[in-house]
C-alpha cells in the first residue's frame, strides 16, 4: 500500500507541526515544550495511555489495535531535541532560540510519528499494541539509555522496535534499510600532554607540549593503517587542541587534545583504547613529556536485525514502490543502538532530498518526506500486525 490517502492529505498540517518544533528548538533534557505539545496532541488522538517524564523529558503513548489476539507489542521511535548551532537557513520558521537549531531532523522525526500516531488512533486496523516513543536527548545525553533505565521495554512489553533517520542525498521520501550495521559506535577521548611551560625565545628551557602533542597526533594516526585489522573499519580524529595560553610567545605546561573513535566491531574499541594510552604515552616521552588518557564509551554500533530489517524494508517498499537495501554503514552514530540492543529491531534511513548535510548550520527537514515517513510507521503496524 503507498502512502496513505490521509496521511499525504494532512501533510501541510503535520508540515505546520514540524516547523513549529523548528522554530522552537530545545537541547537535550530541555525538550519541556516539544514533549508537552507531543503528549497534548497524543492524549486529542485519541491514544490509550499516555506517558510523560520517561527518561527525563520522554513522552510514551500507547495505541491498543481493534483486535489484540497476537499479543504483539510494537515500538516506534523518535528523537526530539535539537544542537547547539546558530541557524542560518533563512527560512520563515527559523530558530527563535539563539544559538540552538535543528541540525539534524529531529523535529520531522517527531512530526513523522506524530502523523502516524494520528492515523493509527484513528483507524486501529491492527491486531495488537503500538507503543509510540518520543526520545529525548539523543544527541550525547544518553537520552535512550535514561528511557531504557525507566523500564521503557518491560514496562510496556516491546517486543520490537523500530525507528528512522532522515538522509541528505537520498532522494526526498525513498528508503535505505539493511540487515546488520548501519551505523558505527561513537566514542569520545581526551588526552592531556604535560612538559614545562616556558618562554618561546628559550625553547632548551622548556618541555616543549605543543610539539610533543602534534608528535602524538601524527601517531595516532597509524593506529588505523598499522594496528587494526584492515577488513574492520575504524576511524580515529582527533577534532581539538587547546593550549592554556593564546599567547603567541608561550610555551605551555600542558596541552589538551580531543577526539573521536568510529568502529562497528565491540573488539576493535578494546584494541584501539591500548594502542592510544602506549602510542599517547610513549610518543610524549620521546619529548620529554608525559600523556595521560581519558576514554569516554558513546554510543553503541547500531545494527539491525536480520528478520526486522527485512519486515523494515518490506513496509518502505509498499510504502515508497522501492527500497535500498545494498549501502555501505555510515561511521556516524545513533543512540537508538541501545534500544536494538535491549530488543530486535531495524533503523531505517529516510530520504532527504539535495539538502544541506546533518549538523550543517544551513540543514533542514524536507517536508516532502513526512507522508512517507508517517505512512512506514502506519504500514509497520498494519502488516507486522495484521487483522485476521
């Protein structure tokens, strides 16, 4: 079945929701007025049951189908906080919050389910129960981590879950789905190189941090071509160096370097976290310095099952006539890793048309894409759950 009739019908108003949130956009743990709309618009749907302060500022609400003999417990997920970036789109709706924005679609993820909430409270043509997830603070707070701590999977009995990405460069309301990785885990490092801070004029007086932390950096890098086995894909940057001093004739005591670590493989990270403690290490020492490291485990690689992954594809090419289901991982990361860990699942990528890339200051939600997106949750439900 393709998008459905009233779904596409209802696109400016579910457009009109999208560009609220985005006009209103709220960091992570701070999505107070984003949740209170959601759970207001759920509990006018219609829905049985609905669920405010899961997980911080998650909102859950409960959609019971007109038959309920499978026992089937679905559930659909979206994110909704927004990042600390200044917009620059120039659209009509455009962030009234200085210095916060939706970079990354999360307010069209919200609308999406939203638009699919509506039709699924009003038609239930589904034989069991559909538990609709509005997550917060996905990008770096742990916001699925919090929801999962609260009881989210046992307390509504989710069997699977299911969730979507927005994609830049996919065209707008097409769908990319695949068994096994999609995305890579995200983890995050900081090192701290300590010498002798000094004059820049009287170098010999000084353990020079600046040129030991470049030496590391370099090294580091051959942790990738030399250490990790070459059919398993890993990405180390290191993205920050700070000095204590801006000075232009300072050397400084200490100089703090920061960075990432992208893999698919749980073994890679374990490989990858010695070698950057005795590279780190050593290199500093050959100039006189000292590195001490700091790693910080993010997110989860997020990977789908292979039966949910196939039921993910099926319900995007009903909806959309045509799926992709053969696409290299993305080495970007995605919290909802940790709900495919606690249950089965598939996350699905959303086309976005030629837009600006995630995180962009110029990124925005295409809302062409919203009926597909409603209409994949809507189909989930019905063909994962059909009436007899």
């Amino acid at each position: 079945m393709p998008v459905r009739n009233s779904i596409a019908e209802r696109q400016p108003e579910i457009a009109a929701w999208r560009q609220d949130f985005h006009a209103h956009p709220e960091l992570r743990n701070e999505e107070h007025r984003t949740a209170g709309i959601v759970a207001g618009k759920l509990r006018a749907f219609g829905c049985d049951e609905v669920t405010e302060g899961i997980g911080g500022t998650g909102v859950v609400g409960i959609i019971r189908g007109r038959e309920s003999g499978s026992g089937k417990v679905l559930g659909f997920r979206a994110d909704m906080d927004a990042l600390p970036i200044t917009e620059q789109t120039g659209v009509d709706y455009a962030s009234e919050n200085e210095g916060v924005m939706h970079a990354c679609g999360h307010d069209g993820h919200t609308a999406m389910l939203l638009g699919a909430a509506e039709y699924l409270a009003g038609t239930r043509n589904f034989d069991g129960t559909v538990v609709l997830i509005f997550q917060p603070a996905e990008e770096g707070g742990g916001g699925a981590k919090a929801m999962l701590r609260d009881g989210l999977m046992d307390r509504w009995g989710i069997q699977e879950v299911y969730g979507m990405h927005n994609w830049p460069g996919l065209d707008a309301g097409q769908f990319a789905v695949r068994p096994g990785p999609v995305l890579a885990a995200g983890d995050g490092f900081r090192i701290v190189v300590r010498g002798r801070g000094g004059h820049a004029a009287k170098p010999h007086m000084a353990v020079d941090t600046t040129l030991a932390a470049c030496q590391v950096v370099v090294a580091l890098q051959s942790i990738a071509s030399r250490n990790v086995d070459p059919l398993k894909t890993v990405v180390l940057s290191v993205c920050s160096m700070q000095t204590e001093s801006e000075a232009f004739n300072v050397i400084s005591d200490t100089v703090t370097l920061g960075g990432t670590v992208r893999y698919f493989d749980p073994e890679v990270q374990t490989l990858v976290i010695d070698r950057i403690r005795s590279v780190a290490s050593s290199t500093a020492a050959a100039y006189g310095a000292t590195a001490e490291l700091s790693y910080f485990q993010g997110v989860r690689p997020t990977i789908n099952a292979a039966t949910q992954a196939d039921i993910a594809a099926q319900a995007a090419e009903a909806v959309a006539g045509t799926v992709l289901k053969e696409f290299d991982p993305s080495m970007g990361g995605e919290d909802f890793s940790l709900m495919l860990e606690a249950r089965p699942g598939a996350f699905a990528l959303i086309g976005n048309g030629d837009s600006a890339d995630l995180h962009n200051p110029n990124y925005n939600f295409n809302d062409d894409a919203l009926p597909a997106g409603a209409s994949w949750f809507a189909e989930l439900a019905e063909q994962r759950m059909p009436v007899a």
